[in-house]
C-alpha cells in the first residue's frame, strides 16, 4: 500500500511539474504585428528573408517588391528581427511589442569589423579599457558592442549595418574618448590623456570649514550642471568633516564650480584643470528675519520665501523657504548683500492670496515685517453687458504697499456673480476679473472707503461663438462599428462607434475636424458652423489608407538618416494640427509611412541639420523623393562677456514664426541652416543681445554672439 502511494504521489508531481513548465512557457501568439523595412546600401531590398525570433519560437518571411515586410499576431514579447541574403546579414531587436511596432528598420550589408589600438599618453598599451562600437546616431551609439582590450591594448569589435561608426573608449584614472565616424578598413590608434584630481577646501569669511557643502563642476560655458535620476549627480563631490573634498577622472580645460552649502547661500566661480588645491571662500552673510502680520481669521501662512540675490555675479540665486514659527517669524542665515524677492501666499477654498515685496539686504542682521493688517471690507458683482450675472469667473485684488510691498487677492464669483475681499490694507487698490468665454473687465479703482458694491462688466468674447455640436458615428470600410477612435483630439470608446461632442466655433470660419482610430487611416471633415445647432455628420468610414514610399535626401543628394517624418493636413498645417502620420527615415533615407490618410496631406521633413521641409502630396500617389533644400546658412561664434569663446551649449534663431536650435562646437562656433527670410538669432538659455539676420536660399551669414554675464 505504501508503495502504492509512492507511486502515485509520483504521477501527481511529474503531472504538476510538466502542467508548471507548459504554464511558464509564454506563448508566441497575441494580438500585436511588427512592420518594417529592409534597406541595403542601395536602396530597399526586395525578397530578403525575414526571421523573428523568440526563445524558441520562430517565425519567417520575406520582403515585398519595396523592402517591406510584416509579422502578425505576435505575442507583447522581446523578438530579435535578421535578415539575411548571401553573405549580408542585417540584424535589430524590438525590446517589448507593447502594441504595433510599424517603424522598424534593418540595415542589410556583409559583417564588418572595428579594429584598432588603446595605448596611454606615453605609448604603454591599456589592457582591460572598455570599448564599445555600434552605429553613430544623434543621441548616442545604436546597436553598440562592448570588449576589453587585451595584453598589447587591441581590440576588434563587430558592428552590424552599413551606417557610419562611432565609438567609444572609456578607462579608469583616464579620459573618455568619443571618435566618430571611424573606418572600419583603417585600424585605430586610440590615445587616452590621463585624468586629473582637483583637490580642495571650501571655508566662510571667518577661516572655518564648511561641513557638508556639495561641489559640483561643468565644462565652462554649458548652460547647466549635469544632473541625473540619481544622487550623486556626475562631477560632485561633498566636503568632509575638515571642508575638504577631491574631485576625480577630470580632462584638462576650464569649468564653472558651483558650491551650494547646507545653511546659506552657494557661491559660484572658475577653475583651471589642472590646478593646485584651491581654497574657496563661501560668504558667512547676515541673518535677514521675516515677520508676518495677519488678521485674525486669516490662516497661518504655511512657508515665507526668499529669492536672491538677483543678479549677482558671484552668487547663485537660489529659492530658500522657512515655515514661519508660531509668532509668525522666519529667520534666514548666510544672506549676502544684493537684490532679493520675498513672498508667502496661502490657498483657502474661498481665495487665494499672496503678497510680495523686493528689497535689498546690505549685509547687516534685518527684520523685514510683512504686514496684512487691514480692516477693509468691499464686495462686488462680476455680469454681463446685458447685466446678468457671470457664474465661475474671478475676481482679483492688487494693491501695492508702503515700501513696494505688493498683494494680490483672487476670489471666485458666486452663483450671483458676486464677491468680497476682505481684510484689505488701506490704499488705492484696482480690481478686475474674468471669465471663460469673456474679456477681462475694465478694471476698477477702489478707494479707502468704498460704500457701495464694485460693480464690474465682461463682455462676451466677440471673436468666441456658442460651440458647435457635432455627432456621427465611425465605422470601417464595410460599415462595421469601430468601437474606439478619436475625434477632434478627444477619444471615444461606443460599441456602436457613435460619438458627439461640443467643437468650439471662431467667427465664421469653417470647422476642421479630424477623426483617426488605431490601425485605421485617419480622414478629415469640414463643418460649416451653426451657432447653437448640432450638425449630423452621419457614418465617417476609415479604410486601411495608402502605403508611401520613397527616398529623402540632403542636398547634396545623399540619403539622409534620422529625419524625422510627419503628416499634416493642408488646412491644419501648423503645430497644433494634428499629426496624420508619423515616422523616421531608414538609414539609406528611405522613406516607408503605411496607414496614411487617402486624401491629400503635406508631408513635413524635420531634421537636425536641415531646415524643415514640407511637400504636398496629392490623393492617388505612393511615392514620393523629396531633396532638401539647402536654406539660409548661419555661422559665428559665441563669446563670454570677457571675449572666451564658449566651449558648449547652444543658439536659438526665431524666423516666420518657428524656433530653430543648433549645437556649439568646442571653439564657441555653431552652424546653424534656417528657411530663407529675415529673423533674430540669440544664445540658447543665457541672456544676450539677439542678432538679427536677412538672406536667400543657398547664402550664408556670420552673427556673432556675446553672452552678457561671466558665468
């Protein structure tokens, strides 16, 4: 009997066992597809077999007469895409298929191989340096290997696809070298510049160490100190029980440091890697207390800030905050002379309120008294021109105090329309308000004594009409509901794919309405307004849409990479209108855009280096090359105010209404390619004197910029 049961106990675990293991193999199968492209060197490669893979489960293809391939239900799951013809093999990873991959892109070309040299500055070869290659992209490497060097310092890296190489070599006590575009025939000889220590100790105005302070350095003339998700943040350090610190693996060249202790104010300046130990000086200060007087009723205030100083060249403004102590006092330490801004403010159910003021602190211990004393009290009445009563809108109080203190009160109108300030301090004090739908209110003067109700008027916005009803229903080719889909920018989930909604109207201008669902190409209808009236669109059919294809070139006519692909209706073109489509070119500039809208749509071509591009493109037509053109070319140089080229950052030029950025090179130079026109170009996020500029396609114009502050 026993040994009956041993038996059986068996049976029932091995069953169990195998049930476990069937149940922790995930399926291949769900409801996701992957699409994409196969491009060579050449151009799209038609009839390349296509493998995806996963764990053990593989599924195969080929590509159509354009490049194109596509797997279908696949399960959310990481699948590994290659592709192979005679000897050119091509390979790209989709990390999770959370929903439909369709930009998927798989370079086809013969193995190539990275291989090269690490030594030292002296000539000694490095052993054990981490380098990696992979293809060269404007945010990083993609699709990087990673070895070690070996006893003689060589390497020989593998790097799939036919874009160009970057690579990058990074060593302990050296610096980090980023070499793009490499060859993959030529070997490398890669040099790496030992690394320095800055070594130091902050103290106050008095000789004693500064416990606790954070250092943190950046390269000169970037525009702010690295940060990350996590703490520390690279290029920091913190000062020990006796204020020192050390700062390692630095390459040589000039940064801004910036020392931001516990308890006062941070103090910022330069350094000159390398450098002996330096010794920096944080400023003791004086201790400025904020007193606040409130009437009674009114809730404690729940923190006092200060802000400064401003403008200072040698001290980071920074935003300091003190919850005020129960006789309603904050105390500030470490404050140095120089501008400031001080306020508190408090949030109630029935008002917000905050005051404010700006003062200067000389360097001497200070009180500064916020006083909210008042004893006034006025109510008023927010209507319309016809006198009726607005409900929702907001009424706002400003006064300005003795000493350039200032108050804002702001209330919400009752169902009435009316309202009340209270606890207001004497003087002259304006009044307005508004509401959605409505102009501000003129605004009104209130005097000291005010004895009968504020009365203001909102018009009614004359450019805003009553909003527009419109409902329908969306189905899909064969008339069946699509039960989820979008109109308008709003999402919409009905069974029987029904939908209404208010569409606000401006004047007599037509309505352009888009309407898209997942999988579906989207279409746009046009409504002629009727105030008050609800227009019936009736069945809105999405059909699967059109298949582009094509090529986008620089001007020199080589395929440009990395562009970023958009599509706009041609009566929403701006940047509020919605995108239709969106992609990215291939590698070799291949353009392939599936699901987009059968009607006419502008294609838009952004890329870094170029000036945006937009080409219509009619119904009926699937493919399309567009070349670039060339632009207006901006060039020059970014100083400090001290003559110092700026070693990174960036120029932000505005033209017909659009932004564009380019990037500093090391020398303070950038080159920036605008649309022809007139235009400003300043220093990206660091005040400066814009520099206007005018010219024509294909010209170029040097606008050298100066930044106006040291740091």
């Amino acid at each position: 009997m026993p040994l009956r049961l041993l038996h059986h106990a068996s049976w029932v675990l091995s069953v169990l066992l195998l049930t476990s293991a069937v149940a922790e193999e995930p399926s291949a199968k769900g409801p996701h597809f992957i699409e994409g492209l196969v491009v060579s060197s050449s151009g799209p490669a038609p009839g390349v077999e296509v493998r995806a893979t996963f764990r053990e489960h593989v599924v195969s293809t080929r590509t159509d007469a354009r490049g194109h391939f596509v797997f279908r239900g696949l399960a959310s799951a990481p699948w590994v895409l290659t592709a192979t013809r005679g000897s050119e093999l091509g390979t790209q990873t989709v990390t999770m298929v959370s929903g439909n991959e369709r930009s998927v892109g798989i370079e086809l070309a013969p193995p190539r191989v990275v291989k090269g040299r690490v030594r030292g500055a002296a000539g000694t070869s490095l052993k054990g340096v981490r380098v990696r290659a992979g293809i060269q992209q404007q945010l990083g490497l993609l699709k990087y290997q990673e070895v070690l060097t070996g006893e003689d310092g060589g390497f020989e890296v593998p790097v799939p696809g036919f874009s160009p190489i970057a690579v990058l070599v990074k060593a302990p006590e050296h610096v980090s070298r980023y070499i793009a575009p490499v060859s993959a025939v030529a070997p490398l000889d890669v040099v790496l510049e030992r690394s320095e220590t800055l070594r130091g100790e902050v103290v106050d105005s008095e000789g004693k160490p500064v416990v606790g302070a954070w250092i943190r350095l950046k390269h000169y003339g970037r525009v702010g100190f690295p940060s990350t998700c996590f703490w520390p943040p690279p290029l920091s350090a913190q000062t020990r029980a006796d204020g020192s610190f050390e700062l390692p693996e630095l390459e040589r060249g000039r940064y801004s440091f910036w020392v931001e202790p516990k308890d006062r104010l941070s103090a910022l300046g330069e350094v000159v890697i390398p450098s002996q130990k330096v010794r920096w000086e944080v400023p003791a200060g004086g201790r400025l207390t904020v007193a606040v007087v409130l009437p009674k009723g009114l809730i404690h205030p729940r923190r006092v800030h200060v802000d400064g100083p401003l403008g200072h060249r040698d001290v980071r403004s920074a935003s300091r905050a003190q919850r005020p102590d129960e006789a309603g006092s904050a105390s500030f330490d470490g404050m140095v002379p120089g501008r400031y801004h001080v306020s508190l403010s408090f949030d109630t159910l029935e008002e917000y309120r905050t005051v404010s003021r700006e003062f200067r602190f000389e360097g001497e211990a200070r009180t500064l008294t916020l006083d909210l004393l008042g004893a006034r009290h006025f109510r008023g009445r927010l209507v319309d021109e016809r006198g009726v009563a607005i409900q929702g809108g907001h009424a706002e109080l400003n006064l300005e105090l003795t000493g350039g203190t200032k108050l804002l009160i702001r209330r919400t109108t009752s169902r009435n329309g009316s309202f009340a300030f209270e606890h207001v301090p004497p003087g002259e004090a304006s009044v307005f308000a508004d509401a959605q739908g409505h102009d501000e209110s003129q605004r009104v003067k209130v005097l000291d004594e005010q004895p009968e109700p504020v009365r203001l008027v909102s018009k009614r916005a004359v450019s805003v009409r009553d909003a527009v009803r419109a409902s329908g229903r969306v189905v899909d080719a064969r008339g069946r509901p699509i039960p989820s889909f979008q109109v308008a920018h709003q999402s919409f989930k009905n069974a029987q794919g029904r939908f209404s909604l208010s569409i606000p109207a401006e004047g007599n201008k037509p309505l352009f309405v888009s309407i898209s669902a997942e999988g579906f190409a989207p279409v746009l209808r046009k409504l002629e307004p009727r105030a008050g009236a609800t227009v019936r669109i009736g069945d809105v059919k999405l059909g699967m849409g059109r298949l582009l294809t094509g090529r986008v070139e620089a001007p020199n006519g080589q395929g440009l990479w990395e562009a970023t692909v958009r599509c706009k209706w041609p009566e929403l073109p701006g940047r509020d209108g919605p995108d239709v489509c969106f992609g990215a070119t291939y590698p070799d500039g291949s353009l392939h855009l599936s699901g987009v809208p059968d009607e006419p749509f502008l294609l838009e071509i952004q890329h870094h280096e170029w000036p945006r591009t937009r080409r219509l493109i009619p119904a009926g037509v699937d493919a399309a090359h567009v070349r670039l053109s060339p632009g207006l070319t901006l060039e020059g140089v970014v100083r400090d105010a001290r003559g110092l080229p700026l070693e990174s950052g960036g120029v932000l030029a505005r033209s017909d209404g659009e932004v564009h950025f380019g990037t500093l090179s090391t020398d303070g130079t950038y080159v920036l390619r605008v649309p022809p026109g007139a235009g400003a170009i300043e220093v990206l996020n660091r005040p400066s004197e814009p520099v206007p500029f005018e010219g024509a396609e294909g010209q170029t114009v040097r606008a050298n910029l100066v930044v106006l502050t040291g740091n």
